[in-house]
C-alpha cells in the first residue's frame, strides 16, 4: 500500500498524533482504520516511545492512564512482535509468561462459566457461583504477579529513562486489584441470597476477568519485549534473585537461571544468608543446614505469618500434601476450596485472640492414615506470631507393636 509509512520517526509523530485524536473524542473505529492505512503494523517499541513523548510534551499521565484500555484496544493487530527476544526458562521474562498463560486459563474457564450460568435461573445459580469463585481465587494470586512487576521490573526500566509506561501499568494494575476485590465481595454476597446472574457477569465478574486479559495483552505485545530489549543481563539477575521473597503466580519456575556473564563470585556469593549463623537461644544454624533440618523431620511443615499470609512450608523427599512456591506471599484463605474457608477462619480467629493453640485433624487418603495439626505460633509474652500446619504420615507407626531395642536399619 502506497500510502504506509515506512520512516521510524514519522511512524512515531502519526502514532502520538492518532493518540491525541483519541483524547479528542474521535471514535475508536475511525483511528484504527487510519493507523491501518498510514502505518500497517507498529513494532511494539514504537508505542512504549510513543507513550513516553506524549508524557514528556504535556500530555497529563491521568489522562493516559484513563484512556490506556482504548488505547490497547486499537492497536490489537497493529503491533509487530518480529523482532522480540525470547527467553531461557528460569528467565524472570519466561516466568511472566509462563503466568500469564496460567491466568489465562483461568480467566478462559470464567468465560466458559459466565455463559453456563447466564442460562440458568436464580435457584440454581449457587453451583455456578461456588465454581466462579474458586477461578476469582486463583486470579486473585495475580497480585504478586504485578509486585515483582513494580517492585522489581520497573524500577530498572525507570534507571533507563521509560517511566510514563511503568507508572501508567501500575495504575491499571490498581484498577485490576480493586475490581477483583469487588468481584469476590459481590460473589460472596450471591452465596447467601439469589441474584441475576446475568447481572452479575455483566456489572462485576467480566469487568475484572477483562482487566487481568487486557493486562496479559499490554505484557506479552509491548512490556516484556521493551524490557529484553532493554535491560542487561546483571539487571535482570537481580530481578531473579528477589523475586522469591515476593512469590509467583500460580506457577512455580523449576529452572534455576545463571547467565554467563554474571561472574562466578558473583553467583556463589548468592545465598548470602547461607554463610552466616541464626542465632536462637538454644544455639545456630547457616540457612543451609536450617532447610536440611527441616526438610529432613519426617513432617511436612507450613508456616502461615500473623496476617494470615503464606510464608513457608519444608520440601521433604515425600511430601503428603503438593506444595509450590506459587502459594507463598498468598492469603492462606484464597488456598482453600470455598466450602472450607469458613474452618480456616474459624481457626485463625480462635488462635489469635487467644482462646484456642492447637486443632487436630486426621483423614484417609490413598489407604493411607494421615494426621494433619494446627499450632499457633506465639512470642515470649503470648503474642500472635502465626499458623502452622504439621502433616504427617502415620500408617506405619500405628502399625507398631511391642517394642524394638536393637539397631535395625528397615
């Protein structure tokens, strides 16, 4: 097409200038058509550069942000991702993506859902509610999904002069945040008393599950290319190394990610806390030998802190209960099926006021007899650390008779 522009720059000034048009009040479809004749395709570069000017010229960053989701949705199909880098598994970038296919997921299975339940009436909606739910749940662990973005990604981006794009996503990671709370408290609301469904898809459950998608979009066509593109390998070695004190989202990286060109003191100085001692009253430890010790009791051990947040749990040769990293940094509610929320809390309540230290539980599963204990966790003077949770396998021992007093290795 004779009329495409092919000068980087001048593909740039039409860009802002389609952009103003949209700030102006010109339709949707009317920009799009133009950006489609004047420019084809956009390499995804060119907006984030594109956004920055408009910032940078006076364009105020609220109103950016305010019309951002328009923004996005008249480039979809116009960004050219030719040029994107890929990246190794373990890769902080690899991570993001692996989520975002999980959130995805879930996301598509609300879709699935919302449908379903718009055809049946109030009577029967409860089924499709307590489903729904459980998939809010999930998209609520996207949280931490959008803390390392902010807490970790962009503050490298902002040592590189792009500052307009992270400060608007943050935003929109806000926006995000707000309509899923707001979605589980209508949810939860439709659990005690009928509603119209179709209503409640329409007013709060899409309009979150859309925020998340929109996210994902914005993420895989402009922000992860831009950050490979832009950051170096000793910048995102950092982002590595933090991002477990924040968590993952519904996905747990198995690969461990190293790149050559970070130096081999540099890497073996990593665990840093490994060297050193934990003192407690009755003698240390290195972080080494703690997670042996505790990943060698014949238990598994999850520790939940004082606000009711995941925050460790052992990794024992055989687990009775599938644990990831993905769980830690979450509300420990949001990792229970609905219909069990209400015991957690109930637990949780009574061990932190005090009036309860302990809740024994024990099932059958796969033949086998399991125990599983609450212990709250208190300081010297009886304050509220947290939870822990002690699984333990107890088929063979209840099995024992007699006694045993000779050394006996089986």
């Amino acid at each position: 097409m004779s009329e495409l522009i092919d000068n980087a720059g001048k593909k740039r000034e039409i860009l802002k200038d389609l952009i103003r048009r949209l700030h102006g009040g010109q339709s949707q479809n009317e920009v799009r058509g133009q950006l489609q004749h004047l420019l084809g395709s956009i390499p995804y570069d060119d907006v984030v550069k594109a956004e920055q000017e408009l910032i940078s010229e006076g364009l105020p960053a609220e109103e950016v942000i305010k019309l951002c989701d328009i923004h996005t949705a008249v480039l979809k199909g116009s960004i050219d991702q030719s040029g994107a880098k890929e990246a190794p598994g373990g890769h902080p970038a690899h991570t993001f993506r692996q989520e975002n296919i999980a959130l995805n997921w879930e996301a598509g299975a609300l879709g699935s859902l919302y449908e379903k339940a718009a055809a049946v009436d109030r009577g029967g909606s409860l089924n499709y509610i307590n489903e729904i739910r459980a998939h809010f749940n999930a998209l609520m662990d996207v949280d931490k999904h959008y803390r390392r973005k902010e807490y970790l990604l962009f503050p490298f981006l902002e040592k590189h002069d792009i500052t307009g794009p992270p400060k608007v996503m943050w935003a929109k990671h806000d926006e995000a945040r707000a309509l899923l709370k707001k979605a589980l408290a209508a949810l939860e609301a439709a659990s005690k008393s009928p509603v119209d469904l179709r209503k409640l898809v329409e007013n709060d459950l899409k309009p979150a599950s859309d925020s998340v998608l929109d996210m994902i979009y914005k993420e895989e066509q402009i922000l992860l290319p831009m950050s490979l593109d832009t950051l170096t390998e000793a910048e995102w070695y950092e982002v590595y190394r933090q991002s477990d004190e924040i968590g993952y989202c519904l996905y747990d990286p198995k690969i461990q990610w190293r790149p050559e060109s970070i130096s081999k003191e540099a890497r073996e100085s990593e665990p840093a806390a490994a060297s050193g001692r934990i003192q407690l009253p009755s003698g240390s430890l290195n972080a080494v030998e703690l997670a042996a010790l505790l990943n060698t009791l014949p238990v598994d051990i999850t520790f939940v802190d004082a606000d009711d947040t995941v925050r460790y749990f052992s990794q024992g040769k055989h687990r009775i209960f599938d644990r990831n990293r993905a769980i830690l940094g979450r509300k420990v509610q949001l990792c229970h099926p609905p219909h069990s929320v209400n015991i957690v809390e109930r637990i949780l309540k009574d061990f932190r006021s005090g009036a309860e230290d302990s809740a024994a539980f024990w099932i059958r599963a796969n033949n086998r007899f399991i125990h599983i204990e609450y212990f709250a966790l208190r300081d010297e003077n009886g304050g509220y650390l947290g939870t822990i949770e002690v699984s333990q396998d107890l088929t063979e021992k209840r099995r024992l008779e007699g006694e045993q007093r000779l050394l006996n290795y089986k």
